[in-house]
C-alpha cells in the first residue's frame, strides 16, 4: 500500500476493549448535514496544524444501527453525550458518526492521543492514513454511447437483475452523464426505505441524480482539499474514472454500446435494474502517485450510506491484515442489514489480505479467459494471441515498428513509443511492437496516429496477456510467440501480407491473479471470502478529450464490483433473505480453482447462477457480530460457511438451513486434505423446509512427517436434487 495504516492505539491490558481481542478497533462515521451526525466545523486535512494529525477515535457500543445494549436502545442523542465528554478541551472535530459506529474523527497531538486512548470508554485511537484504490493503471480506449439492445456476441453480460435494490458505491465517484446511469424505463419496482440525497457541487447540477443515480455526496476532510489536484472536483463528479467503472460493472444499465474504431456490441452491468448511491471519498492529488482515500472520508462515507439505507455496498480499496476502524464501520453497516462488498486488496504477495471479518464479503481477484485471435503469416506460419476486436483484416501489410522509424528513432520505433514512427511507411500496415516503455494504449494510439490499421503487442518474458481496449485491433502475444513472428520476418525484403482473424473464446485455466492479496495464515477469519473476475474487465469512464468512454481495468476492485452486482441481483430475486443468506449462498455456491490454495481463493470462484437456489445456507445472528467485536465470541465459533482451525485436532460446529421450499435429504464428503483425517458428522441430514441442523468438523491431528505445515480442503453438503453447499477449510500452523 502506498501509506500504511498506522498502528491502533489501544488500552492497557486488564480493561475491558470493544474488539480487542479480535478485529483491533475502528471507526464509523458520518458526514455534515446527514440525518444522523452532527456538522463538524473547520476545513481539516490528512495532516493537521498545529502540530496536530487527525485521528478516529472508536468508542464503546455500536452505533444506531447496531443491536441494542441491554433495554435501552441505541440513540443517536446518548451516543452524542459520550462523544461531548471525550472531546472537551480538544479541536473541532472533524467527522461525528453515530449510526455503523460510534466515533469521531479529530484533529490531535500525540498526547493527547495517548490520554484519549486511556479512557475507559475509548476503544481505540488510530491515526489517519491515505491508501489507494484496488485497480491497478487501467487502459482506457473505447467510444460509448447508447445501443439498440444487443447482437449477438456483444459484452453484454445480463439484461435484467436487481429491481428494487440500491446499490452503494464508495469510490471516486460517478460521471453523472454516462448512459450507465441515465434514466431508463426498465429499472422495475422502486426501492423501499431509502432515505439517500443528492449533494449538488461544482459539475453536479440539481437534477444530476434522478431514477437510476439515486444519491451522491462527497466527502474530502481526512483527504484535505489543499492536497486535491486542480482538476479535482468539490462534489460527487469523478475525476479519476475509476468509481465510474465499478459503478458500470456492478449496476450499469442495458444496452449501453462500446465503440473503439469498430462496433463491440452493447454492455450491461451485473444488476442493470439496481439504483446507484454514489459516495465519493477517493480523491486525485497533483501526483498521481499520492491519489487516494482518506481512511476517515472512508468511514464517513460508510457511516452516511448505512444511514441512507442501502442494500448493497462496495468499497474498493484495501486495507490492513488486522480490521481497522473501516472494517469496524463495514461491520456496523452489516449490522444494519446491509450487504458489505470489499476489496481484499492489490498487494499481491507484500501483505495479507484487508477486510477479514464475518460480516463482509472480502473479494479477490482471478483471471479471465481471453478471447483469442490467430496471425497468419507466410509460408503456414500462424501464431495466437488475446484480442478484444472482433474485426478481420485480410492481406494486410506487417512492418516491425524498427523498420518503420522516423530519422534516428529506430530504438523508439521497436517500442512504439508516441512520435517515432514514419506515416509513410505503417500508413495501413499491422506494427509490430514490443512491450515496455510506455502504456500500451500509447502504443497502439502512436500506430493509429501514424495511419497503421492494426497492432501486433509482443510481450517481455514472464508478462501477461491483457485484453484491452485500443483504436485499432490489436493482437496481444506471448514473447514466444512474438519469436515465431521475428523469425517469420527475418530475411524478407518488402513487407509481406498476413491476416489478422478472430478465433473466439479462448481457454486458459483460471487461477488468482498475481495481485491479488492472499489470506493470513495465522488470521482468525479466511479471507478473501471469494473470488471474481479481475482482470482486464471492461467499464465505463468518464469521457476523455478524445470521448473515449471505456476501459479495460484490472484488480480486486473490479471484482469486487462484479459480487456486489451479484449480490443486488440475488437481494432482488429473495427479497424475503437477509444479508448474512445473500453472503453465505454467495460463498458456498463458489467453486474452488483446482491447484490453488484455499487462502488464496477462499470459497473459489463466484458462480452468481448457483447462489439463487443453494440448498443450505450459514446463517450469522447479528448480536453474532458484535460479540465477536467485543472479544466474547471466539472465531471458530461465528456460524460463518468456512472454517479455519489453527493448529492440532479440533471440533467445529456449523448450522445450516434448508431454504428451499421442500424437504431434502443431504450427504456431507470431506475432500481435498493431505496431511489431516477430516471427518464430518453426521454425515447426513434431512431437513424440512425453513427447517435446521447442526454439524460437527472434526480435523484429526497432523500425519506423521507433516512438520505442521498447512493444510486445506473442502466439507461439500450435497442435495438430493443437485446442489451444491461448499465450505472451504483451513488447517493453519
């Protein structure tokens, strides 16, 4: 991560501290003018005057959304009472939050941090910190605009899901004027009980929000506004793209068409007939490299969609192996009912996963087949690569980008590099072009300025293959591949005539992505919960001078995106189930990538189709998640649809629910373990409908040799009729 979360303070050994023996602490929040928090005066930055730095300061209890404590109910004027008395004689606040927790964010010295920390009704004081977004440098490349409804073979994923559900976004916001939000007549029944607003701002109008985008507010004190860019917007507009691509692909509209120099067809989102609530809390520096979100805008921005009353949020940036003060506000926002969908974050194999909580659905990333396009070359060469067009070029001219260089750019020329290439000599021709130097995208933009009709992208060793968006049709190969093609090359006096031909979908054994963060093998939960497609994923932008309105993004926020779509889809099909259903049927429903392990892929892959009828679902009591915060429900003990043992032998208990409308007869197998005798009993249940049953995970102690090394496999609960209930488990050391 580009800033580190700084280290909790917390109080001494012998008092009683919300969530310190399990998720640390953290802090809810909510932002000035919202129903439930009270303004907060003064600007406020990341890094405060006077010697001061802004501090989340969590204290004891839930906020309003959360359980009540004994016979007196949570209100918002008790919780204001206690945060009154902790602040006397310190600065203005700079966020108040009252609803998914109870805190506050202030700015404080080191002192005076170590004083509120002492106090018994504090829980934790955390500074506060920038982290960025979970999508790695995307490639923009694409025309939109709005589509007759689909050919055949287009993008498009799904055409209808998720009436009557509000989907939460914390991000950079959303491009109000993308056709992915504009109003449409297909969006079905109205949303029930939400209570969100439209901010209006510079760039936001009134009017911007509507039928489709349903709400939007901004929230930019942690970030500070003298740290923002100068094209950075004080309101919900994004100015960075990427909250308008994952608003796209968990709840964009139907029948909306990407164009690049030809036709790609029409794009939906997961859920096209969800609502959009926008919450912008990440933010563009004059360095890109310093671009981010605030931890305390984070929980603001939490705290006010918890509020707001939406259904499904997603928050896509990572955080921390140990639950911070986010993670305790996504955990209040899951005590309100709400589907929590989190990034586990793009630090591959530099830190552990974010967001391990029983309440949240933390998402990783996997690869996606590529589509694949074959280079006919002379003599009965052919070699194959990734291709997004789907268009033919027959008979046309390849030049290496060396052998097409302007005066004494030739070293440029071979990497395509912007300015180095002679129009006479690519006009119409397919370039060849080596990776590295500059984005691909500037690559293939430099082929198409110099009047190329196609490029052919060869890879370094060891690089990936991507599936993007260009202004020409560009075949992506492997460096091997890229050999053949210099060997086909070599020795040939005028540029000889190949074809350029799509060839369909291609197989490639899915697995994690590289960047994806993987589970902590000493953590208490397993995260990621599951995974989702995270590679070159295709979303809407906010259009570039150009009007290039799409991309191809990468990371664990876009997949991310994709689980809360299809959490929408499946709130909208069971409206009758609650958020711990939508998660477990989510996760049992997955299938596991075989070859990788369980704590880097937790349940599996997202299989969205399967999550509608799962047979058996795990449910999770809300008082559930906040005696684990408080320390009084140990971890192998939260009804959660996975299981992570530390050590030797163990027993687990797990309930389940038959939630279909009949009564089935389920066998239980135990599959996968190497080195641990795991068994499952009873080994058979038979439950009537809405009935429950109990089972018990028994981990045997390790096999002889096995030096305590970890171990994984999976308890499958199979129906009568054909489904499928996987619960993944993990012996770690």
């Amino acid at each position: 991560m580009r800033t580190p979360v700084t280290p909790t303070r917390r109080r001494a050994p012998g008092a009683r501290s919300v969530g310190l023996a399990v998720l640390g602490t953290l802090v809810a929040s909510l932002l000035v003018g919202s129903p439930t928090s009270t303004p907060a005066h003064g600007a406020g930055s990341a890094a405060a005057s006077g010697g001061r730095t802004v501090h989340l300061v969590t204290l004891a209890g839930p906020g309003t959304a959360g359980p009540a404590t004994g016979r007196t109910p949570v209100t918002r004027e008790a919780l204001l009472a206690t945060q009154d008395r902790t602040l006397a004689g310190l600065a203005e606040p700079l966020y108040r939050w009252t609803t998914a927790l109870n805190g506050y964010a202030v700015p404080l010295t080191e002192a005076e941090a170590d004083r509120l920390a002492a106090r018994p009704e504090v829980v934790a004081v955390e500074r506060d910190a920038v982290r960025p977004m979970a999508s790695t440098r995307s490639v923009a490349g694409a025309r939109g605009g709005r589509a007759e409804p689909s050919a055949p073979g287009s993008p498009s994923r799904a055409v209808r899901g998720g009436a009557g559900v509000v989907v939460g976004v914390v991000d950079s916001g959303v491009d109000p004027d993308s056709p992915v939000v504009d109003d449409s007549t297909e969006l079905g029944r109205e949303p029930a009980g939400f209570r969100g607003r439209c901010r209006p701002g510079p760039g936001w109008p009134d009017d911007a929000c509507g039928e489709k985008l349903v709400a939007s507010d901004w929230f930019v004190r942690g970030f500070g506004q003298d740290r923002l860019a100068s094209s950075a917007t004080l309101s919900g507009r994004d100015d960075v793209g990427h909250g308008t691509s994952v608003v796209s692909v968990a709840a964009g509209n139907g029948a909306v068409g990407v164009v690049a120099r030809d036709r790609l067809g029409s794009y939906s989102g997961i859920a096209p007939q969800a609502r959009v609530a926008s919450y912008k809390a990440c933010w563009s520096a004059p360095d890109p490299s310093q671009d981010g979100c605030a931890t305390s805008d984070l929980v603001a921005a939490v705290d006010r969609a918890t509020a707001d009353g939406v259904d499904v949020l997603s928050v896509a940036v990572g955080g921390p192996a140990r639950p911070d003060t986010l993670d305790r506000a996504l955990v209040g926002a899951a005590e309100a009912d709400v589907v929590v969908v989190a990034a586990a974050g793009n630090t591959g194999g530099e830190a552990y996963a974010g967001h391990a909580s029983p309440g949240v659905l933390t998402v990783g990333a996997h690869t996606t087949p590529l589509r694949r396009a074959r280079l006919d070359l002379p003599g009965g060469v052919s070699v194959t690569g990734a291709m997004a067009s789907r268009r033919r070029l027959d008979g046309v001219r390849l030049v290496r980008g060396a052998d097409a260089a302007l005066p004494g750019a030739r070293e440029d020329a071979a990497l395509c590099t912007p300015g180095s290439l002679d129009a006479a000599r690519v006009d119409g021709a397919a370039v060849v072009c080596t990776r590295g130097a500059v984005s691909r995208l500037e690559k293939s933009t430099a082929v198409d300025r110099a009047g190329g009709s196609a490029m052919v992208l060869v890879n370094q060793r060891g690089a990936a293959l991507t599936l993007d968006l260009h202004r020409v049709p560009v075949l992506h190969l492997a460096a091997d591949e890229g050999r053949r093609v210099e060997r086909a090359l070599a020795g040939r006096g005028p540029a000889p005539r190949v074809d350029l031909v799509p060839d369909g979908e291609g197989f490639r054994r899915l697995h994690p992505a590289a960047f994806s963060a993987t589970g902590d093998p000493a953590g208490p939960v397993l995260a990621p919960s599951l995974l989702a497609p995270g590679v070159s994923v295709l979303g809407a932008v906010p259009p570039s001078p150009e009007g290039l309105a799409w991309r191809s993004f990468s990371g664990t926020s876009a997949a991310a995106a994709s689980v809360a779509g299809a959490a929408a889809r499946l709130r909208a099909l069971r409206p009758g189930w609650a958020a711990d259903r939508v998660r477990s049927a989510l996760r049992t429903s997955a299938l596991p990538l075989a070859g990788d392990p369980t704590l880097a892929q937790g349940s599996g892959r997202m299989r969205p189709a399967l999550a509608r009828d799962p047979g058996l679902v795990l449910e999770l009591p809300v008082r559930d998640l906040r005696r684990y915060l408080d320390g009084d429900l140990a971890p192998s003990d939260v009804n959660t649809p996975s299981v992570v043992v530390r050590g030797g032998p163990a027993s687990v208990v797990r309930r389940v629910r038959n939630v279909s409308e009949s009564a089935r007869y389920f066998s239980s197998r135990a599959e996968g373990f190497t080195d641990h005798r795991v068994v499952v009993r009873p080994a058979a249940l038979r439950l009537g409908p809405g009935e429950s049953g109990e089972f018990v995970v028994e981990v045997g102690p390790g096999a002889p040799g096995a030096g305590g090394r970890p171990d994984d496999g999976t308890v499958t609960w199979a129906g009568a009729d054909g489904t499928r209930a996987r619960i993944p488990v993990v012996v770690s050391r």
